[in-house]
C-alpha cells in the first residue's frame, strides 16, 4: 500500500497521496477537509451537483462556522476538490474512504442498497494497493461479508492481497464535526495487519485523540452500534423514569442532578429528540432475533422513545385542559425541528411527528425554528411561520421541544401577552417553573410532577 | 450500615446511641468488637467507646426518650410475593411514636418505596397528635453506602435530604454536614429522596442487564464483549458496564421490586426496569448453559461431572450471600445431576456446606478433580487456576476477569472461527 511512515512525515510527500471520499453527509465533508488540512490531496465525490458545486467555490453547504472555513481555505489552496464523477476520482486515488449514511425502510430494515452500487463502482476503478476504508455505521459484519465481496467482485482484486480494507466508524455531532472528529479516540480495524496498519497511519494525522486498534471489523462495527444503542437505552431509562416522576408528584430534574452526584449513576435528561440515535438500533435488532438472541431491553428502549411523541400530545392536552379548551381546534405553537438545541440539523427531529399527530387531531399547528428560515422548514414539511412572534400570536399552547438559546431569551411575559391562552409545554426544562408562577402562566415541564 | 453510620457521628462529637434487637451485636459494639470487615471501622469503633460518645443498647424507648436527633436505618427485604416487608420499620416506628416529643427530629434512612416516609411513617408518628413539621421534625436522607467503602463514600458523596418542612431540612443539613464533608443536597420533599436512592439502584440494573443482553450478542457474533466494551467507552459520555454471571446482594436485585411490585401494570409504566430484573435473574441460568456446552464441546456430560463455583459472596471480600448467583447455580447444577462443590477465600468450609447444603474443601484439592470450573466472585486468589485443573477441565468465567478461560459472559470461545 502507498500509506506508508515515510510517504506521511512531511506535507510535501503528502500531497502526493490522493484520497477520495464518497458522499459530503455523514461527516464525509469534514473529514476530506481534515485530511487535505494534513496536507493529502483530497476529492469529496458526489451525486448532488449543487453541494459539489458549492463545495468547488469554497463553501460549505453546513452552517457549521469551522467547516466553512477548512473547505475556504483547502479549495483556495488547491488541496480540495469536488467531483460528481465517481469513476474519475476512484481510478485516480490511494486511499478511497466511504462515507454513506445507512437509511432503515419503514419495515425498519437497513437498506444498504447504497453502500451496495457505490462499493460495485468503486470496485470498478479500484487501483491495485490502494486503501479502502468504510467509515460509516453497518451491521456488524457487513463489511467483512458483503463490501468485501461487492468490491472484490466488480475489480477482480482481492482484499487483504491486492487492496486494504478497513473499517473506522466516525463520531461526531452536528454543528461541531470537525471538534469531535480530530479530539475523539478513533476505533479502527482492519481485514488484515497491513490494512489497519495503513488506515491508523492515515487517521493518526488527522486525530489528536487515541487510535484504538480492534481486533475485528465485526469488533469495530459492533462497538459503533453500541455506542448509539447506549445512548438510545439510557435516555429510554431516563424517560421512564421522568413520567414515573409525572405519576408519582416529583420533580425529575431534581432525581437527575442529585443522582448523578453518584460517580456510579448517569442518568441523561428526558426528551423526545435523539439523532441518529433512534435508528441505529435498528442495525443488529432484526440480526439478534435470527441468531436467536432476545435484546429485550434494546428493544423496549426504541418503544419507550418513540411513545414521547404520544406522552408529549397527551401533555398538550393537559395543558389546555387547566384553560377548559379541547386539543380540536386549538391552536398550538411548536418550537425547534433540530434534533438537538443550538444546531441546524433536522434529521433525527421527532418535531415532524408530533407537528403530523397534533394536526390530525385536528389542533391547528405553527412551527418556528431560528436556524431555518420559512421556506427551509416548508420543504421540511411544517406549517411553518416567519417570526417567534407570529408563531405564538393567538396560541392556546406553546410546546418547545428544543432549548436553543433564542428561546431562552423569551420574556414570560411578552409570551403570555402574545398567546390567547398562556400555557406552555417545555421539553426541554427552559422555563423556571417559579417564574411561570409567578408571571401565572401554566407550565407542564416534562417529567416534573 | 447502622454501626459505621454511628461511629461517624460519635467521630464528630455527638453522644450517639445505637439500639439493636440483638443483644449479641449490642454486647459486641460495647466491648469495641466488630463482626464484618470494613475499612476504618475498628479504629472509630475502638476510638467511640474508649471516649464514651457511642453506648448500645437494646431498649429503644430509652434511646428514643434521651435523644434529641432519631434515625433509623433497618433494611428491608421482600416477602414471599417480592413486595418489600415493611413490618419491622413500622414496629420500630410505633416505639419512635409512643415516646416522641416536641422538638424531636426523626430521619429515615432506609432506602423505602416511594412514598413510605410520607404516606405510612408520618401518620403513625402523628398518632401522637404532635404535627410533622411543626412539633417534630421529619425527613428522609438514603443511605448511599456501598459494604467495603462505607467511610470513603460517607466522605465523597453529597447527603439528599428530603424534609416534610423547611425547618428539618436545614437542621438535619447542619448535623450530616458534620461527617458529609461533601455536602448536602437537600430536595424539595421525602419522596423525592426516596426515588432518588431507588433511582441509583436502577441505573446500575438496567445497565447491567444491557450490557448482559449485548453480550449474548457477542458471544453469537464470536467477538470479545470486553473488546467492544473498552471500545464504547472510549468515547465520551458512555459508562457501559460490564456483564456477569448474575446481579446478587440486598441492593440491586431488590429495590427494582419496590416500583415494579407497586403497579398493576409495571409492564407499561416501567417496561425497562422490570426487563432488566428478568435478563439480570436468567444469567445464573445462562452461565450454566455455557457450562454445559464447554462440557459437551468435550464429549462430556453435564450429568455426573464434578463441578466447581468458585466464589458464594455477592461481591468478593463481602461475607454476606443474599441473591447469591451461586445459590442458583448450585441449585440448577444439581437439577442437572452434577457433582457441585462450592469454594470462597472467606467463607469456612462448614459455613459453605451449611449455607448452601454443596460440598466443600480444600481450594487445590477440589480444583485438581473438577471437570468444570466456575467463577461466580473474582478473587485475586482465582488467577492461574488452569495450573490447578486437569488439562481438559473446563473453565467458565462468570466475571469475566480471567484470561484462561474457555468461556465467559460475552466471551465465545477462544479458536472458533465462523
């Protein structure tokens, strides 16, 4: 392979290692950025022609400020690139690094028909000893199984003899991939020595963080699931727990903080948004059943999720039910469609869901969001309002499924003058119940009874 | 947790009272004599009886009448049907009642189901006609001791309190502020209190029973659980914990059942705390599987083969065998028609066979006959046991913490390549 200690200890020799990375999503974008920073000549292959467009000019389709910046100054130094022509970049690059989200179908069933054309046409053009490292999250042994074989099928070559094959999940959040990618420890695996070898040599140029070798790709991939499938299963424990609190007359907010004053306790705040999260499970529950393994708990977690939608309706109920106003016809503001505060990013929202129950109860919704503007959150599919203001004008509830920092700034009192019936449904713990008191506004928090 | 809890106080300079219904423990805390191991305790002990600020007794009313501050720390176990026996707590209670008077404080300590401080304590001390919160005082603050590290933790983490009134928070605060040098944490009410000791309890359940439940995963996809787990971790903001053999002692497989056994229908409003109970209950069911088929892998059967748990304590070095995965072990492994002796560094020989009814002995002896071993409590003691056993003696790893096991929990075996 090309990847080499001696190709990689000057910028110079660098830049004469050529990498392509498949797909701008999934932190693809980031991390050609990252690598053409460390100096390797990078091109982001992809079919969307407006994002390669964007990306050749020097910008950045995220709003990400730290992106914006790395693809400014990589393009203007001719480091790089954006192609829409897979075959062009393939047959000329050293190391071809894959980065496909994989969608589950409404069976909740991964579909890998992506990864599967995508592997076929880099197959197609894969130059003998070059690199290919999948960094997206799969199933556990898909890549071993099917890429492998995708890819050795289509090029005639073999893995392990005549190219490297390597698997190296990336994490990071929205909004701040570039932080995460270079300052989190990387898991990296390999089909054989060499392989993993060469992909922890590239990666080291780029992490700051520890490169963990695993023993496996199944190991590795595994790992990634299980990173999700842990969030996804303690913020379904933390739910739980907060509508126990509901029932019982406590305050959730308060078990959370002085619980986790226990080194041996980490319970998470409740919510109905979670990212990727919800569909990572997906990746290995169908594969444990035919193995005949019961993942009861990874299981029930995805249910109790997904059932917040529901438990957020039936606190909007609630809410106008202490105005004797019915949810039919009630009008309803909804605040945030990003799937976490503080960030563009709408994928994960469960906001949609909720948005579609309300209406088809027959509530009349409103939905703003300050880091989408009214088109964006149209296409998005929402009822969507220009201001904050215009949003609220007239409600009978207001919910705020995110806590962005704009809503914060929100005076109860404008809030209440604003509404026709001064009730709040707060997700996401922005509004002191005190003052809600004081200022007599009804407030139902999640999990604080 | 009552002893250490005393001797704290007596540090600090109250004159402490203990009460027990045990005149041997009573007798034994007179004299300075301790009867568990725990770090610490025999200097306090030694320390508050020589300076006369702790006495036992068994006369409650006497140590009720002569105190000005009353806690009450008594564990409370399940009955027959799961749900938690509160008739000691109320018996003691009454006692409090009878001889409570204005200014007196009463804490609880005991972790309880939610709402016992509020719901079943307070009307029986206010049988009296003495008001909580206005005559006496009344809270709940948990014990979040752990047996082996009761002082450091009394150290290192905040004391809840949760009052019935403002008052008794602020009072109770000052005297734990006393041996809690890290602080109070005083919340809205007694209930809040009690779900927030419940709540420890059953993050570290349902943790426990995902990572038990990903490593039957793993043992399927032949990867290393341990592997993946060290991988997890690695990124920020997860604590995967690691899998076992089975959850024992009066902590973890107990308290879930004070929520679940509280509802009609636990299956809907706690689904996950009542899963974990049931993945975490089946994994001395599980590890005997794996012995089963390491046995069979051999050409043996499981009927008639000497087996060997290492380890009866819940957790090593705890002389103490409630939930004792080992007991089920032994129990199943019996069913099956196999020979089981049971072997742990702090239990006797006769202790062993009188608490479980196996056979034990001599650690080497047992070892050099057994065709299986298991590991059901990590000691020190347990590594290099394949130098002990006959060559093709199978070794199931119930901790997962010895490399020379054939097996583990989430640990395929070694050599088998799908």
């Amino acid at each position: 392979m090309k990847i080499n200690e001696e190709v990689l200890t000057s910028v110079e020799k660098r830049s004469r290692i050529r990498i392509c990375v498949v797909e701008y999503k999934g932190a693809g974008l980031t991390t050609a950025c990252l690598l053409a920073n460390a100096g390797f000549k990078v091109v982001v292959v992809d079919k969307d022609r407006g994002v390669v467009e964007t990306v050749k000019k020097g910008e950045s389709p995220f709003s990400e400020p730290s992106l914006q910046e790395l693809v400014y100054k990589n393009v203007k130094e001719r480091k790089l690139n954006a192609t829409v022509d897979i075959k062009g970049a393939v047959s000329k690059s050293d190391v071809i690094i894959v980065a496909i989200n994989i969608p589950v179908d409404e069976k909740m069933r991964p579909d890998y028909s992506r990864l599967e054309t995508t592997c076929k046409e880099i197959g197609k053009d894969l130059r003998r000893d070059s690199l290919v490292v999948i960094t997206n999250t799969v199933g556990p042994g898909v890549t071993e199984n099917l890429v492998k074989s995708w890819i050795e099928d289509a090029s005639g070559l073999k893995a392990g003899r005549d190219f490297g094959l390597a698997y190296s999940p990336t994490l990071a959040a929205a909004e701040k991939a570039p932080y995460d990618i270079s300052n989190y420890a990387r898991l990296i695996a390999g089909i054989d020595n060499e392989s993993l070898k060469a992909a922890s040599l590239l990666f080291k140029t780029i992490i700051n963080s520890e490169i963990i070798p695993l023993s496996s790709i199944k190991a590795a991939e595994t790992a990634k699931i299980f990173q999700n499938v842990y969030r996804d299963v303690n913020l379904a424990l933390s739910n739980e727990l907060a509508l126990f609190c509901e029932r019982l007359g406590i305050d959730y907010m308060e078990v959370y903080k002085a619980a986790n004053t226990d080194p041996y306790c980490h319970f998470l705040l409740p919510g109905i948004v979670s990212g990727h999260i919800p569909k990572d499970p997906y990746l290995l529950l169908k594969e444990a059943e035919d193995l005949g393994v019961k993942l009861r708990i990874a299981k029930l977690a995805r249910k109790v999720n997904e059932s917040m939608v529901d438990h957020t309706v039936k606190l909007i109920r609630k809410a106008l039910r202490r105005h004797s106003k019915p949810l039919r016809g009630a009008k309803i503001a909804v605040l945030g469609v990003s799937y976490k505060a503080n960030v563009k990013e709408p994928k994960g929202s469960r906001t949609l869901k909720l948005v579609k129950l309300l209406q088809l109860k027959g509530a009349k919704v409103k939905v703003h969001d300050p880091f989408f503007n009214k088109k964006e959150l149209s296409e998005l599919g929402y009822p969507a309002e220009n201001s904050l203001e215009k949003t609220i004008k007239g409600a009978d509830c207001l919910v705020i499924v995110v806590g962005h920092n704009q809503f914060k700034k929100l005076s109860l009192k404008r809030i209440k003058a604003l509404m026709r019936h001064p009730a709040i449904v707060d997700l996401s713990h922005i509004i002191n119940p005190k003052e809600a008191e004081k200022e007599k506004v009804t407030l139902i928090s999640l999990g604080r009874g | 947790m009552g002893l250490p809890l005393a001797c704290a106080f007596a540090e600090a300079g109250f004159r402490v009272t203990g009460v027990d219904v045990n005149h041997k423990v009573v007798e034994n805390v007179n004299r300075a004599i301790t009867w568990f191991k725990e770090p610490e305790l025999d200097e306090k002990l030694a320390k508050a009886i020589k300076n006369k600020k702790l006495i036992a007794t068994l006369d409650a009313e006497y140590a009720v009448k002569t105190s000005d501050f009353i806690l009450t720390i008594i564990p409370l176990g399940l009955d027959k049907e799961k749900k938690p026996d509160i008739s000691k707590l109320i018996e003691v209670t009454e006692i409090i009642s009878k001889n409570l008077r204005r200014g007196h404080v009463v804490g609880y300590e005991t972790t309880l189901p939610i709402g016992t401080t509020e719901n079943i304590l307070k009307p029986i001390l206010e049988k009296t006609s003495l008001k909580a919160g206005k005559d006496f005082g009344l809270f709940y603050s948990p014990e979040r001791l752990m047996s082996g590290k009761v002082f450091s933790r009394l150290r290192e983490l905040k004391k809840i309190i949760g009052a019935v009134d403002r008052r008794t928070a602020f009072i109770a605060g000052e005297i734990y502020k006393t041996i809690c040098p890290a602080g109070i944490e005083i919340v809205s009410n007694p209930r809040t209190a009690e779900m927030i000791k419940l709540a420890a309890g059953i993050w570290r359940d349902v943790n426990i029973a995902f990572a038990n439940e990903m490593a039957k995963l793993a043992d399927k996809y032949n990867i290393d659980i341990m592997e993946v787990i060290k991988a997890v971790n690695s990124s920020p903001r997860r604590l995967m914990l690691n899998p076992g053999c089975g959850v024992g002692g009066h902590c973890i497989p107990v308290y879930p059942y004070f929520i679940i056994n509280s509802l009609e229908n636990a299956d809907q409003v706690v689904p996950l705390i009542k899963a974990a109970r049931q993945t975490n209950e089946n994994m001395p069911k599980y590890t005997v599987k794996l012995a089963e088929e390491e046995l069979k892998r051999r050409g043996k059967d499981i009927k008639g083969a000497n087996i060997v748990i290492l380890g009866l304590a819940y957790r090593p070095y705890i002389k103490e065998t409630l939930n004792s995965p080992t007991l089920e072990m032994a129990k199943m492994l019996k069913t099956k028609g196999a020979k089981v002796s049971i072997f742990d560094p702090v239990f006797t020989k006769e202790e062993v066979e009188k608490i479980t009814g196996a056979k034990s002995g001599e650690y080497e002896a047992l070892l050099k006959k057994a065709d299986c071993v298991i590991v059901a409590t990590m000691y020190e003691k347990f590594k290099g046991i394949r130098e002990k056993t006959k060559n093709d003696c199978v070794i199931v790893d119930g901790r997962n913490k010895l490399n020379e096991a054939d097996r583990g929990i989430g640990r395929p075996p070694k050599g088998k390549k799908i």
